[in-house]
C-alpha cells in the first residue's frame, strides 16, 4: 500500500502495540494466564495508557514527512 500511495504523496506506517493496561484489560492481569504473560516480558511491567502518543505525534506529517512503508512495533521489549 504505501509504494502504491507515495507516488501521490501519501505516507502509510503501521504501530504494532503491545500489551496496555487499561481499564478494558485491566481483570485479566489478575489471572494465573495475565500472571504468565506478565512474568514473561522482560521488564516484567505492562504498557501504561498514552505510551503510543509519542510515536503517533512524530507520525504526524510535518515530524514524519520522509518515513513511508515503515511499521514501528512499540511494546516495552514485550515480543523479544
């Protein structure tokens, strides 16, 4: 999609999150399987609510005007 659409001057990135704490999900980090998952992760902490914003405001078109076809995974080493 984005070498389709860079031609016209349209930037496309992906975010790949992981993990969040949020009142949505919040329960389930008090199960035995949130338990694993959180013990799995080598910070052994979940992402706190706003963690993205950073990267979603330097994907804004001034701050990001030369990055297309890119996907950024932000997940506090979860996936490593």
């Amino acid at each position: 999609m984005a070498r389709d659409r860079a031609a016209k001057g349209i930037d496309m990135d992906g975010l790949c999150p992981g993990y969040i704490r949020t009142e949505l999900t919040e329960q389930m980090w008090d199960t035995p399987y949130g338990e694993n998952r959180l013990g799995s992760f080598p910070r052994r902490r979940i992402m706190r609510v706003g963690a993205l914003d950073p990267m979603l405001l330097y994907l804004c078109p001034d701050a990001s005007a030369e990055v297309t076809g890119t996907v950024f995974t932000i997940d506090d080493g979860q996936t490593l």
